[in-house]
C-alpha cells in the first residue's frame, strides 16, 4: 500500500494557504492573458517555480494555454529540481496523492522510476504547480518526478517511460533562470539560455543558468528525439514583477510544439 498523501509544504508561503484566495489569485493572473485563437496544443511546457508574486504572472502564460486545451489532458508528468536534498538520478513519488488548498490531487507512477520521499517532502518546484494545474484543468492525475544529477540522455528516458506515448499524458520542466545577479546582467544570461533551448541544444545550458538544469536539459533531448520544438511564450526577472532589480532571478515559460 502506499503512503498517505503528501501534506503541502509551501502553501502560505508560496501562494496563499485559503482556497478562495488562491483561486482569486491564480485566476486573475490567467485573465491577464491573451492566447493567440491560432494557438497550438503543445505537448509540453517549460514553467518557472518561485512564489506567485514573483514567478505566477509568467507561469500564467502556460497555464491560459492549458485552459484552452483542458480537455485534451488528463495526466501531467512534473521534472522539478531537488532544492534541498541532493541526490542522483531521478525520483518518484511515493505518495498516492498531494494536498493543496484546492483539494488532493493522485499520483501515478512512472514506470521504472524508484520512488523516494525525501527530494519530495520540503520541496517547491512540482507543488507550486499543481494549484495552477487544478484551475485550468479541474481533476487531474500528476506523476511528479524529481531530478537530480543526471545525464541528459537518462532524464530523457524517465520522461518517455512516463509518457509512455500517451497523447493525454503533457510534460512540465519546472525550472527558474540566472539567480541573483543585478538584473542587465540576468537578462543577458537568460537571453543566451533561452537561446540555447529554442535551439534544442542542452550543452548550452551551465550550472548557474538555470536551477532545474538537468530536468531542462533531458527535456530538450527528450524533445528532439521526438522532433519537438521550443517557442519562448514569455522570459522575464524578478524585477518585473515584484523584486529588487539588484538582485534578481530570471522566469522563463516556452512551449515544446510537436513537428
């Protein structure tokens, strides 16, 4: 039998512990959105992870599209960093569901994957998007997967095994940008970040550009093996939204069209 739910660790603090307030919160971000008529399903998404007032108006962008495609989905597979505890590889979670204010939300497993509570127990990369995934897509399944040190190559297998060729099945790489430079500086190093993933080209991509470096880095192998490809929806600072400009964290959102 597996464990209990996993209790939210960063409701309160992140985004706001009162479902109606987080609601409000999430739905005023989406309605600040315009998505093109034209637009796209995409099989994947990149999404940034910090509080909502900092990072929630470019996750929105994401999530308006998800709103429009709501019933094309039914699981999202999550690749969020290990901030706290340090580990290799990959890890599911153990846990057959996540709380959040806005209700519990079940898990499934990926194929193959070792599942280890720890990355998962304080962390805030996968967790902060579930609310966001529960707005836009009413009930749906998450296979929530934390990365650590691992090949590109390896990460990439983990989200195929997890897809598992399922066109309902969406993928998000939860990851933020450059941290903690004056903000010229931010912007040119996420500049030739963002440039290296609209290039499908994860060598491009070093320690220090973006904290979800190897979930990133195996979703662009993932996607050219799949003949993907990324599109910018939106690149910003902390210093646009809520932040001091002399110290700022660069949040990126692209899409992964299929060919």
């Amino acid at each position: 039998m597996r464990p209990e739910a996993r209790p939210a660790a960063v409701a309160g603090r992140f985004y706001p512990g009162d479902a109606v307030q987080l609601r409000t919160m999430i739905r005023r971000m989406l309605d600040k959105i315009q998505v093109p008529a034209d637009e796209p399903f995409a099989p994947a998404y990149v999404v940034p992870h910090a509080g909502y007032r900092f990072s929630g108006p470019v996750a929105a962008h994401v999530y308006a599209r998800l709103e429009r495609f709501a019933d094309r989905v039914d699981r999202v597979v999550i690749l969020g960093p290990s901030h706290f505890v340090p580990f290799d590889g990959c890890a599911g979670s153990p846990s057959g569901m996540w709380e959040t204010p806005l209700g519990d939300v079940h898990t499934v497993d990926a194929p193959g994957l070792p599942a280890d509570a720890a990355p998962h127990e304080r962390e805030h990369s996968i967790e902060v998007q579930i609310p966001f995934l529960q707005e836009v897509l009413g009930k749906v399944r998450v296979t929530p997967v934390a990365v650590g040190a691992a090949r590109a190559e390896d990460v990439a297998d983990v989200i195929d095994a997890a897809v598992a060729d399922d066109p309902r099945t969406l993928v998000l790489c939860s990851t933020d940008f450059s941290h903690y430079h004056p903000d010229d500086v931010a912007r040119e190093l996420d500049r030739r970040t963002a440039a290296a993933v609209v290039a499908l080209d994860p060598a491009l991509i070093k320690r220090g550009d973006a904290c979800g470096i190897f979930g990133l880095r195996g979703l662009l192998v993932w996607a050219a093996r799949k003949g993907y490809k990324p599109r910018q929806l939106d690149l910003r600072t902390s210093a646009d939204t809520f932040g001091n400009p002399e110290r700022v964290v660069g949040y990126p959102a692209f899409a992964i069209d299929a060919a």
